[in-house]
C-alpha cells in the first residue's frame, strides 16, 4: 500500500528550477526540507498556540496532537495533499459559550469531539456521493452566514475578557499587527499574528519594567498585577508530557458546537481546491478522504483533551512563496510539533500571554473569521437582493452574534451560534419550499461552495507560485 512516504529527489536538492515546483512526492535535500518544515510550523504558530489559549486547553497539548493530526491527514490522503493541521479558531466562539454557562474543559472537548465525528461522517459522504450533497444540504448564502455568525460572536470576548486588561496595549498591539499584515510580504506577512505576539510580550515587559504593575480586571474584579507574569515559567521543566483529560458530553454544549462542522468542511473544501490549483494535480477525488482525515484527527486530539484541528491557509502562503509542495516538508513539520509539546517550559511561555495582548490580537483574528462569511459570499457571487437570500441569513445572523436565546424547557435552551445555525439553515430550505420559481432560478446560477471555500488562496498566489523566487533554506 502507497502511504506517500517515498519521496524522489528534485533536481540538483537545492532549488527548484526555474518554472518548476518541488510535487509532493518529491523533495529537496534534507536539510532544507528541515528548514522547511520548521517554516511551516511558525507559520502556524499565532494562530495555533492563540487558540488552545483562547479555549482554555493546554497550549504544550494541543501543538503536539497538530503533529500527529498532520500525520494522520498524510497518511489518509497517501502523501498527496500537502497540508498542516493546526487548532481551529472556528472553535474559540464555541468554546467561550459552554465555559460561559458553567462547562469545564472535559465539556468543551466532548462537544468539539462530536463535531470531529460529524465532520467525518461527512467526509465518508462526500467520498461516496460526491461534493453536491454538502452543496445542496449548505449552499453559498448558509455557509457564508454561518461562518459570519460564528466569527463575530467572539467580539463580547474580546471586549468584555482581553481588551480591559490592558486598554493601551491592546490598542499598540492591534496597530502593530494591523500594519503587519497590510506591510510586510512574503513569508512575514504570513506570520503577521506571531509578529504581533512577540511585539506585545516586548512591549508589556517594557511597560512593567517602566510602570509597574497595572490595576486591571482579570477574572472578574480590579486587582494590581503585571502585565507579563512570568513565573510559571520558571517553575515548568524543560522535558515533560503535556497534561491529558477525559471529555465529557453535555446536549446543550453539544448543540452549540455542531455549526462549527460546516465551518470545517468549508474550510477543508477551499484548502484542497487550492492546492489542486497550485500543484496542477486536481484533487476533486481527495477531497472526501480529506475531510474525514481532519474530522478522524480531531477526534482522536480531543478524546485526550486537547484541541480539533482543521488546515491551515497560513502554511499555503508558504507553499505559494517556496514553490515547494513536498509532503515531506510537512511530515518534518509534523516532527518539530511533536518535540515542541513535549517542552513544557516553552507552553509555559505562550500561556503566559498577556491579556492586553490578546485583546489587540482578537480583535482582528475575530473579525477576520467573521469576514470569511462574506468571502464565500462574494466568491460564490450570492445576491444578497434576493429575499431567499437576504432573509434567512439576516435573521441568523442576528440571533447568533446578538446572543437571542431560546427557551425549550426550565433546564435546555438553544441560543448564539446554535439557535442562530439552524435558523439560517431550516429558514433557508423552508423559504425555498415555498418561494416562486424566478427566486430560485436566481439561486441556481450561483457557483457551488466547494469550488471556493474559506481559503486565503487566490489567483495571485498561483501566479506567484508559478513564477516566485526560489526556495532556499
């Protein structure tokens, strides 16, 4: 059986040719696949060290099962879909809802274990029956609201928890992260998240050693404390296993988790299609085994208490800058993950993140996953003039970032993400029943979900992997 773990050498080993790429089942020499593999990792490393955080989970955890989450996708998809799967940020929202109404870490994780399920029964489907039954279930307008109401349902997070922290830090943090993104090219601006992490450590350092302790609310009430509070750090051994729990499994955490699965799918779908793309291999036939590989990953991540896992975009910046696609890239990749997780000193450092950090970088890293609703709204050109549309997805949308709730009995109630999922989408198929035909000949025209996804992948970033500098590490 082809597992995808035999690589040819690409040339001479050291760069690709001039218009060529290094395939995924080739690589350079393996120096330089090193260099890449730990490219990949800190280009995953803001987002993917934040949301454990963000999530209350064990941030030495959660970067080891990305190694072996990544493993398992490599292995499912015989070596030919270079991919990273790091933690999900689709789950913070969830995450913060089931803490919020007295859910531990052993409930989020049952709940986002579910979702794992989920998204591998589905994957297993679009194997089978191929992509249009997710279309037909989730058009366009569904998709793109969901995962505008799961993104912008974080903001009272970030102003009510990070923000207040440390008002001033989080605003210089926001700004130089801001600029980062918009400024810096290549590589760096891929890693625009982590800039700002390093950025925020130096400058709330710098403000303690200059100011001193800050009088802020953490956890509830105002009290004197630093900023960066690096205690925890000292006391952590450099060699250690991460912490492991059980889940747990609560209905009502269960409900408000299961939207997320078609955030994922939505997400897998763009990641596959971009690589597809890149590498001039179609992966159509891929693209079921994929996702049930990212919802079998997640699965076996949070039945041991850490975080789901989903692709990374991030890292396709980095196949688009290098022009390399070796999956062998990645499976090193997968092997600095794992050393990482077993330092429990270096967790020690990114969950000792100051709140005022978090705060300026949420504010962007939500609003970013919010707006990815929109992306698949205008890549799939939805005519938001169509009340069929226009109606389902406003009315969700609402309900889910406004946090209506819903009254079943004195001990369950749906409400946010949940209540405002099903409303976009049972509201969209029963309009549908009953709306006239010139509504949904409008909606037939529009381009199927897959065919976009969530990816940060475009046209540009084909070109440039067409004809970008080389790889050189």
């Amino acid at each position: 059986m082809d597992l995808g773990v035999r690589w040819t050498l690409h040339g001479d080993g050291r760069t690709p040719a001039p218009g060529a790429v290094v395939r995924p089942d080739e690589r350079l020499s393996w120096p330089r696949t090193a260099g890449l593999g730990a490219q990949h990792v800190v280009a995953m490393f803001g987002a993917s060290f934040v949301a454990p955080v963000l999530m209350g989970l064990d941030p030495n955890l959660a970067i080891m099962l990305s190694g072996i989450a990544t493993v398992i996708f490599l292995l499912a998809t015989r070596g030919r879909v270079p991919s990273y799967l790091g933690c999900s940020l689709s789950f913070v929202g969830v995450a913060a809802t089931i803490r919020a109404t007295g859910g531990d870490s052993a409930t989020v994780t049952g709940a986002v274990l579910v979702v794992g399920a989920a998204l591998f029964v589905a994957g297993l489907a679009v194997q089978r029956f191929g992509a249009r039954i997710i279309h037909a279930a989730m058009p366009p307008i569904v998709t793109g609201a969901v995962v505008m109401l799961i993104g912008f349902n974080l903001a009272p997070v970030t102003a009510s928890t990070y923000w207040p922290q440390d008002q001033w830090t989080a605003l210089l943090v926001m700004l130089f992260t801001g600029l980062a993104v918009v400024c810096l090219r290549g590589f760096f601006s891929r890693i625009a998240i982590f800039l700002g992490l390093l950025f925020g450590y130096a400058l709330s350092w710098a403000l303690d050693r200059i100011f001193g302790k800050i009088h802020s609310p953490v956890g509830g009430d105002a009290v004197d404390h630093w900023r960066l509070d690096l205690s925890g750090v000292a006391k952590a051994d450099w060699i250690g296993l991460p912490s492991f729990h059980a889940p747990s499994f609560e209905w009502s955490a269960i409900l408000v988790a299961l939207p997320v699965v078609i955030a994922l799918i939505a997400e897998n779908a763009g990641h596959v299609k971009a690589v597809g793309e890149m590498t001039g291999d179609p992966l159509d036939d891929r693209l079921g085994t994929a996702i049930a590989a990212d919802g079998a990953a997640s699965m076996l991540s949070t039945a041991v208490g850490g975080p789901p896992n989903t692709t990374y975009s991030e890292n396709i910046g980095v196949m688009a800058a290098t022009r390399v696609y070796s999956t062998a890239a990645y499976w090193a990749a997968a092997g600095f993950a794992l050393l990482f997780g077993l330092c429990p000193k270096f967790g020690a450092v990114v969950a000792a993140i100051p709140g005022g950090v978090l705060g300026g970088i949420t504010v962007i890293l939500y609003g970013m996953i919010g707006l990815l609703g929109a992306q698949i709204w205008i890549n799939a050109d939805v005519d938001l003039r169509n009340p069929l549309n226009l109606v389902p997805a406003a009315a969700g949308i609402i309900i889910g970032v406004g946090g209506v709730s819903l009254k079943i009995t004195d001990t369950f109630e749906l409400g946010g993400i949940a209540l405002g999922t099903i409303v976009v989408i049972t509201g969209y198929h029963v309009l549908r029943a009953f709306a006239p035909a010139h509504m949904k000949e409008r909606m037939r025209e529009q381009e199927p979900l897959l065919d976009s996804g969530t990816s940060s992948y475009d046209a540009k970033d084909a070109e440039d992997a067409r004809s970008g500098p080389g790889a050189g590490s």
